[in-house]
C-alpha cells in the first residue's frame, strides 16, 4: 500500500530535524563531505540529497510537486533505516552520526552527545 502525501508530509517534517539554516552550514563542512557513497560525480549522494532537501523546506506544503515528495519519501526511508544501525558508544563524532546529518536528521538532537 503507498502512502499519500499527506502520510509522506508528516513523516518526512518528523524525520528531518534540521532548519534548513543548520543544513546549509553543515553541508559546507569537510566532515560533511567526507562521508557516504559516491554518486558517482564526487559528491555524496546524502550530499545531493541534504542540498535537496533544503530546496523542499524553503517551500510552501501547495508548492511540492511529486518529485519533492518522492525525495521526501526516500528521506524518510533512509533516516529510519540508518537509525536502526545506530553503532554501540559515542556517537558524537562518527561517521554514522554525520551520514544522517547530510540526509538533514540530527541524532544528538534526540540524545545526549
């Protein structure tokens, strides 16, 4: 059964706990660019996809097309995918946490770091 958009909407402004302000500034950050596959051109694809979604939440909800939702579902599947990879220890400093943050979901936002 696929979701609607609106079940998409929710789930994705659930997942991405980054401004996109915050985005912005970490994605410029070596630790940022270090990490994750390679698309292919030198750029992560959690690189693209961080760029990506600071473009969907700079729009209004009636401005996303189905493109933006597609991303947002694939979002969503990735941060709860990699959430449930999360490494024993410190996650402060580790790729994994860095992973999730280029796809815009802080995890020391929801525990101690």
């Amino acid at each position: 059964m696929s979701k609607s958009n609106e079940e998409i909407y929710q789930e994705f402004y659930d997942a991405v706990n980054m401004a996109p302000s915050e985005l912005e500034d970490w994605l410029k950050t070596d630790k940022s660019k270090n990490v994750g596959q390679d698309s292919g051109d030198g750029e992560a694809i959690g690189h693209k996809s961080g760029k990506r979604i600071i473009e969907i939440k700079k729009k209004n909800k009636d401005e996303l097309t189905n493109d933006d939702y597609s991303h947002m579902n694939k979002v969503v599947g990735y941060v709860n995918r990699h959430k449930a990879q999360k490494p024993d220890g410190e996650i402060k400093d580790t790729d994994w946490r860095y992973s999730l943050k280029n796809w815009g979901h802080d995890p020391c936002k929801e525990a101690d770091c």
